[in-house]
C-alpha cells in the first residue's frame, strides 16, 4: 500500500518562497504520473502541476513561471518549489499519484498553505 504524506507548508508573505515535499512510502517508479492539487475553501480541487516517470512536466496557467514541480526517485520525493507567492494561492496542497501496478490513485492528506498580503 502506498502512502503519501506532504510536509513544507506554511504561512508566507506576497512575494515570498515555500518548498513543499511528498513522502512516499515506498519506491515512486510504480507512480506515474505524480502531480500536485490545491484547493481553497469553497472551491474544488484543482490541478497545479504533473510530471513524469519520464520529467515532463504540466503546469497550470495561474503559477507558469513561478512553480516548479520535480521528483527524486532515490529520494522517493514529490516536490513543489512555490516562487512569488500570491494571496490567490492560499489553499490546501495535495501530492497525487496514479498506481502504474494497481491502476489506482492515491492521495496525500494535504498540507496548508497560506499567503499574506
């Protein structure tokens, strides 16, 4: 069974930097693609970012050019790298992965993220 577990958020002034991480408990080769959601209060979750087994990555349009997304396979590491932070992208953060041996989804439990103007 894997289990994804994010750390790294936190409160961060307009402007400021936040790197956040996905844990995974076992080997990420089995997890393709991987991404990173959010969602704010009252709305749906919405995709930030994918990458792949491969590194290609997606981005959506609100954080092109300020966020990156990467993956450390000896590491078993999702990661996030958030650059000028906006109010816009206080949320919740979740790292997701789809099982490339069950063909299933798993989800983290999410880690705040909360920008101050």
């Amino acid at each position: 069974q894997v289990q994804l577990v994010e750390s790294g958020g936190g409160l961060v002034q307009a402007g400021g930097s936040l790197r956040l991480s996905c844990a995974a408990s076992g080997s990420i080769f089995r997890l393709n693609p991987m991404a990173w959601y959010r969602q704010a209060p009252g709305n749906q979750r919405d995709l930030v970012a994918t990458i792949t087994s491969s590194g290609t990555t997606n981005y959506a349009d609100s954080v092109k050019g300020r966020f990156t997304i990467s993956r450390d396979s000896a590491r078993n590491t999702l990661y996030l790298q958030m650059n000028s932070l906006k109010p816009e992208d206080t949320a919740v953060y979740y790292c997701n992965a789809k099982d490339s041996y069950t063909f299933g989804t798993h989800w983290g439990r999410g880690t705040q993220v909360t920008v101050t103007s």
